[in-house]
C-alpha cells in the first residue's frame, strides 16, 4: 500500500502526564505544554513551530501561541498513545512502539549497583576501580569527578532512574576503544541481572587548560536483545528493507535493523534522513533524533529544547517537500523530557502522534484520538508496507492505516 513509511521520534517530546503519571512521581509534567508556556516567560516571544502545527500541535496539546488549526488548513492527522510498558525509558518506549511492551519492568539500582557486580566487572577489565557508582546527571557527576578519573584511570559508574549502567571516561585519557569495550564486558554482566542498557559516555576537555568537559556524539549503547520478534523482524522476514537512523539499532541490539546510519545529533539526523528520501526506494526507515533528550530534557534546558523543536520544524518543511503519493509519514516520542519539571530523569507521559501522506482524502489536520498502545504506530507501519496481519501472535498493536486513507465524505 505504501513504498516507503518515514518514523522520526522526537526522543523526550511527552505531550502530557499519563494517568499513572502519580506511581512514577511525575504527576503534573507535560513536555510539549510546559515547555511552550516557560520558553515563553525566558525569552518573551512564542515558539514558532509551523509545520507541525499544520499537524494539529495546538489541537493535541495546549501550547502557548499555537491555537488549534482549523480543518482544512492544515494537513495529515494528530493524536497521542498511552504506553502500557512498566517504563519511561527509551527501551521500553521504542520496543513497545514495535509490538513488544515491556511487562515486567527492567531493574533498577538507585542507590549504586552491589559491590560485588562491580568488583567483578573491574577484576573482568583490569581496571584501577571506579569512580562514583551512584544515580547521577551525566553533566553533573563529570564537573564532580572527572579530573579524578583522568589522574587516576579509573571509569566513572553512574545510573539513573532508569534500567542503565553508564559509563563516562574521557576520549583522549581512557581511549575511546577501552571504553566500548569495558561497555561490552558489561552487558553480559547486565544480562544477567536484567538491566536494560549499559551506555558508554565519552567526553573530553581538560579544565586545567581553561576547557571545560564536553560529552561527544561518540556515545554506544548496548542494550538488551529484545525478548521475542518485533514487528521489524516481521519486516525484514517479509523482505522489506529496514534501515535505523541515530540509535535505533542499539536499542534493539541490531535485531530487525539489518542498516543503520549513526549521526551526531538532531541536525545531523535530519540530513541523514533527507539523503535517503532522495535514495531510498522502498521499505522502513526509522530514526530517532537524540538531542531533545540528551542534551536538553536531562539538562532541564527549556531555552535549548524549544529551539531544537524551531530547528526541527525548519527540517521538517523539507521532509513534506520532499515526499511522493506513495509516502507515509509518522512523528512520534518514546517518553517524556519535560524540561521544566524538577530532577533530571524522564517522564512518564503520552507521546504524540502525528501522521501524514500525500496521497490522503482527508482534510486535515484530522484527529487519530488516543492509541492505547505506542504499538498501534508498529502495526500500523508493519501493514503500510506488506498489507498483512501482524507475523507473530504475541505482537501487540492495532493499525490505524485504513483510518489516514479514509475519503471525506
């Protein structure tokens, strides 16, 4: 039905608490409502973000100087999901996304992991010892411990509230190839005690010579192979290419993503995908831009995340130019980033869900309602591209495809 399906996730863009916000501690957060509203009192003047609202932005959320758009002058279709998975994390959100919910949450150690897991993995890489081995903001704990770590050789060990175990050592004094590969050693011990990503965290600077520590794009994740198929599997068993942009195969452990293109950040993600609607001719490709969660949700930077979106939005008058009769796009998030919400963790939100084809009837923006499942967008994308059932009985999702094609009457 469709030659090629575009699914670009905003990484952090929530569109508001979900009922169970309350049990995560996150009630009142709102990503996209909140940001609008502070962006708005910091820089006096209101985000501009014109093609997604001819989406329906303002129709799905309240968002400060974006009113709903009126039928007929805008385009495609809105609404937002519920994430059933027990999560908030990136895993958990895109392996949901493709049929797989996550029903019993990944381990987490907010007070540091036990000290016999970590002697083991130091003793496994012959290292000094470590360094912290505590919930920690990955900006924070470099400006606490990084001059010790580059005297002293020892990695330094943190998590979240999250299923993670991040690793930070300095590109240049650690060597960055030493870090991938303690990073590896640790996902077989994170295997077996179920935690769902370890992260190696590169950075460099040296604030000794007036050059503060900076995190780079280098990052790798290893997360934990998925527990049955995804509707990417059902892809690529169907002969349909898949390719991931940005991290998309790490979160998945390369499983259902034969081809990836690693990019440096949101504009670079952007450019990757342009590239390839140009040369892609048929199939999947998924990408997922990073910055909105990394450099500006964790962070709490409201100025930094809106004009990320602004940058976004810019990109994504390219992507409509660029797109043909027999394209679908999707916009959607894995979990919320509300900048202005206290800590620095993510929050448990609906996401938005945006879509749009040329060669829809429908007046738009129309609204899809609430999807009770971000699998639903997986089941979607797995039919646009066969025009068949889901491959595996465990999948869940349900399409809203014959909904986006659905005439005006």
């Amino acid at each position: 039905m469709f030659k090629r399906v575009f699914w670009i996730v905003l990484d952090g863009v929530g569109a508001g608490e979900l009922p169970d916000a309350s049990r995560f501690g996150d009630k009142g957060s709102h990503t996209l409502g909140n940001l609008s509203r502070k962006f708005k009192s910091i820089e006096g003047r209101d985000l501009k973000l014109p093609h997604l609202a001819s989406l329906g932005l303002g129709n799905l959320v309240p968002f400060e100087g974006t009113p709903p758009c009126a039928s007929g002058k805008g385009r495609g279709y809105y609404g937002k999901a519920i994430e059933t998975s027990e999560g908030k994390d990136t895993t958990s959100g895109h392996w949901e996304m493709t049929g797989l919910p996550v029903e019993k949450a990944f381990v987490t150690f907010p007070q540091g992991f036990p000290k016999k897991i970590v002697d083991r993995w130091i003793h496994e890489n012959n290292l000094p010892g470590v360094l912290g081995n505590k919930s920690a903001s990955g900006t924070e704990i470099l400006d606490e411990l990084g001059m010790e770590h580059m005297t002293t050789g020892k990695p330094i060990l943190y998590t979240s509230a999250d299923s993670v175990w991040q690793v930070a050592a300095h590109e240049e004094a650690f060597g960055l190839d030493r870090l991938y590969q303690v990073c590896l050693s640790a996902r077989e011990i994170c295997d077996e005690i179920q935690i769902g990503r370890v992260i190696a965290r590169p950075f460099v600077g040296d604030p000794r010579k007036g050059v503060p520590f900076t995190r780079t794009y280098n990052r790798k994740d290893y997360s934990q192979l998925p527990t049955a198929a995804t509707y990417l599997d059902g892809l690529v068993e169907a002969g349909v290419p898949v390719l991931g942009i940005g991290k998309i195969s790490s979160i998945f452990a390369g499983q259902g993503v034969p081809s990836n293109l690693d990019t440096h950040g949101n504009e670079d993600g952007m450019r990757a995908l342009l590239e390839q609607m140009g040369s892609f001719s048929r199939g999947l490709v998924f990408c997922n831009l990073i910055d909105f969660d990394m450099l500006y949700g964790h962070r709490r930077d409201v100025l930094g995340f809106g004009k990320s979106l602004e940058a976004f939005d810019v990109k994504l008058g390219e992507v409509f130019r660029e797109m043909k009769s027999s394209d679908l796009l999707l916009i959607t998030a894995d979990h919320g980033n509300d900048p202005t919400y206290r800590g620095t963790d993510h929050t448990r939100e609906y996401v938005p869900v945006f879509a749009y084809t040329p060669s829809s009837k429908q007046i738009g923006p129309a609204p899809l309602g609430i999807l009770n499942s971000f699998a639903d967008m997986g089941a979607t994308v797995f039919q646009a591209l066969t025009n068949g059932k889901a491959p595996s009985s465990h999948l869940k999702g349900r399409s809203f495809l014959s909904y986006l094609q659905a005439p005006t009457a």
